[in-house]
C-alpha cells in the first residue's frame, strides 16, 4: 500500500485507484483528487495491489464485467474487496459492487461486497437522464442520473444514504467500507461525495 501517515498514523493522502477498462476514468481522477487524494488508473492486478482504495466508474456494466474478465480482474477485484479495500461504484459501479442484479443480461456476474439487489437501467433509457437535488448523508447535493440502475432491496447491515424520485427510490447506500451511488457525483463539479469516500479510505 502507498499512504502518507498523518501525525495520528491514519492516511493523509490516500492512493486511490479508477478502474480504467471503461466508463468516465477521468473525472474521477480529478474529483479524487479535488478531494486530497493521489488518484491513479488501474487495469492490472499489480495496479489494484498498490492502492488504498478503488472507484468503479460509471460506463456499461456488462461491457465492464467482460473487460474484467478478459484483463484477468474479476478475481482479484473480488478478493481485494473482499478483504476489506474501500470501494466506491458510481452508475455501473454500483452495479457492479452489488451481490444480486435484476435485468442483467444472461450470465452477468459483478464483483458484489454490498448485500442489495440493483435493477440495471431502472430510470430508463439514455433519453430520460435526468437531474435532481438530494440530500446525501445528510447534506444537500445536485445528482446527475444516466441509464441509471436504483436500489430494490437492501440488507440489514446496508445504510441507505439517499433517495430520489419517483417512489423515494435508493440511489445511495454504504456497507462497511463500500459506497454507491446510482448518480454520477463526478460530473458535477462537486466533489462531496468523493470527499466522503476518501474520508472512508483514511479511516481505514
């Protein structure tokens, strides 16, 4: 691990890894890094073993469950959060940290760690992105939504973060040191939510 102890031995700059095999990388390099951490790509296992922490882009998230099968990342993606690494899905992302999916298509598997149940593209098409002000952990934020998946169901141990319109849906949860968001923070210009994960990361 790369970390800068601060003088109470916890990390003051965090390495945190985007997983660089599709979606918007380079936004959430600058968000992370609006948010004081060194932000770095990762396509490799090597790349994943010398970082604190990972961001799971937005982008498609069947096309990033095949890329991570075919750069050999599934696995140790799944042991890295398995094992305890913070990670943060945003959209895809989201999809991709959750252990059960709805409207997959046949076969499609995720790195899973947070016991919910996602429906993919659940407010709609690329046509009905939208935009909406939400209270995240309670604070006020502006949300970007894209083909956007929403929570069905959670755990017990799940902390529901937001929710948004129709229905109060869930567009934001966190487990242990997992967050999610069905919205796109890294398109905003602010960087809260990513400040609240590098946060997440320091305290680990």
């Amino acid at each position: 691990m790369m970390r800068t102890p601060d003088q109470d031995g916890r990390t003051s700059v965090p390495t945190i890894g985007v997983l660089a095999l599709q979606g918007d990388v380079r936004e959430h390099v600058q968000m992370l890094e609006a948010a004081g951490a060194t932000a770095v790509p990762v396509r490799r296992p090597a790349e994943l073993d010398a970082v604190d922490g990972l961001v799971v882009p937005g982008g498609e998230s069947t096309t990033m469950w095949k890329l991570a099968e075919i750069f050999d990342m599934l696995d140790p993606l799944r042991l890295r959060v398995k094992a305890g690494m913070p990670a943060y899905g945003s959209c895809a992302g989201m999809i991709m940290l959750a252990d059960r999916i709805q409207d997959g298509i046949e076969g499609q598997q995720t790195i899973g760690g947070i016991d919910m149940v996602v429906r993919r593209n659940a407010f709609g098409r690329q046509v009905d992105s939208f935009e909406a002000d939400l209270s995240f952990a309670g604070a006020p934020i502006h949300a970007v939504f894209i083909r956007a998946p929403w929570v069905e169901s959670v755990g017990s141990e799940v902390e529901v973060l937001a929710t948004a319109p129709p229905g109060d849906r869930i567009v934001a949860v966190r487990q242990g040191p997992l967050l999610a968001t069905s919205f796109h923070p890294e398109l905003t210009g602010d960087a809260r939510v990513h400040e609240y994960f590098v946060n997440m990361v320091r305290e680990l």
